[in-house]
C-alpha cells in the first residue's frame, strides 16, 4: 500500500499568507480561511479509517478558501495534498474532481499573470491548467456515475477553452453531449486531445466550479 502523505507543513500560518496579487485582507473571505485552517486542524486528530477522508476534504476546504483570497500558489499546494490522499484511498472520481479543481486554480492564477504583464508566469500556469484539465478528462472516462463524468468534461473543457484551446474544449463538450443524448455518437475512434475540431455542437456552459 501506499505510503500515507505527509502532513502540510505551513497549514496554521494562514495569518502570514500572501495572496498572488496582493496581501490577503480582512473580511468573509479571510474568516473562511481561517474556519478551513481550523478544520484542517481538527482533521490532523483524526484517526484509523475516518483520516483519509477528513483530510483530503479539509486540504480541499482550505484550498477552496485560499482561491478565493487569489491565494493560488498556496490553493495549488493544498490540492497537492488532496490529491495524494485521494490517491491513497483509491476510485477515480474524488482524483478527477481534485484535478479539475486545480485546473480551474492554475487557469485563475494564469488570468492573474496575464493581467500583472508577466507572460512568462501566465504560460506556464496555462500549461499546469491544460495538464490537470486533460488528467480530469482521462479518469472522468473512469467515473461511477455517468452524470458526474458529464459535469467533470464540462469543468475541464471549460478550463481548456480559457486557456485557447479550443478544438480540444469543443471534444470534451461533444463527449458530454453523447453522454447526454445529444450529440453524435460516431466520433472516430483516434479522436482525443489535440486531434483537432470536433463535429459541431453548440456550446455548452459548465456547472458551477469547485474554485
């Protein structure tokens, strides 16, 4: 079995965290960080079966609150963290979930570089966001529930559609559709990420995000 992830090093420095843009203020925002630190605390008590999941879903919570203080290089570690629980205790869905979500960070953090004239950040935050868009797009294929593999393509292809790629966020949207009943099932077998326009269909607007 794989060994259990390490525990966050810096998790009770919230107070000392700096957003990517800009000091993380006072306010809702910030109280919920610290509500989410405070959960992540009570999770590291946790014990025997129970563990796993209480910390992927406080890493989670925590980095959901750093998101939204555009704390994202802390949001992004967090997730990491997640991800290795969700790991650790196997299926597809919660792994897929995690990937979309840092998906959607990364693409945040990219729009924020772009908007700071850093291009050189906001290229590689793109391709972070492309690489864990494209992760979710392969284990959505692994979901349990059909309806939950539907609302994962539309996460990641609207992830892939921000960052200008747009033929592939127009396959994933096409696979949602068949998925649906109402797009086109005679897709040809090598069709894929990066194998060009899909048949066409109207666009579709993802469910609400996780970030």
């Amino acid at each position: 079995m794989t060994a259990l992830p390490q525990q966050p090093v810096s998790v009770h420095l919230a107070a000392g965290l700096s957003a990517d843009g800009a000091a993380l203020g006072d306010g809702a925002a910030r109280d919920a960080l610290h509500q989410a630190m405070r959960q992540l605390s009570d999770a590291e008590l946790v014990e025997g079966s129970h563990r796993a999941p209480a910390m992927c879903q406080a890493l989670t919570e925590a980095a959901r609150a750093l998101a939204d203080l555009h704390a994202y290089g802390p949001a992004e570690s967090h997730l990491a963290l997640a991800l290795r629980w969700a790991v650790w205790m196997g299926g597809h869905d919660l792994s897929a979930d995690l990937h979309c979500a840092w998906a959607e960070v990364a693409a945040n953090a990219a729009d924020l570089a772009d908007a700071q004239g850093e291009p050189a950040r906001c290229r590689a935050a793109r391709d972070w966001a492309r690489h864990h868009a494209v992760e979710a797009a392969r284990l959505a294929g692994l979901a349990t529930d059909p309806h939950w593999e539907i609302r994962l393509l539309l996460r990641a292809s609207d992830v892939l559609d921000r960052c200008g790629d747009h033929g592939d966020s127009v396959l994933l949207q096409q696979r949602a559709l068949v998925l649906m009943g109402l797009g086109q099932a005679d897709l040809p077998a090598e069709a894929g990420l990066g194998a060009g326009p899909a048949h066409d269909s109207a666009p579709l607007t993802a469910p609400g995000v996780l970030m």
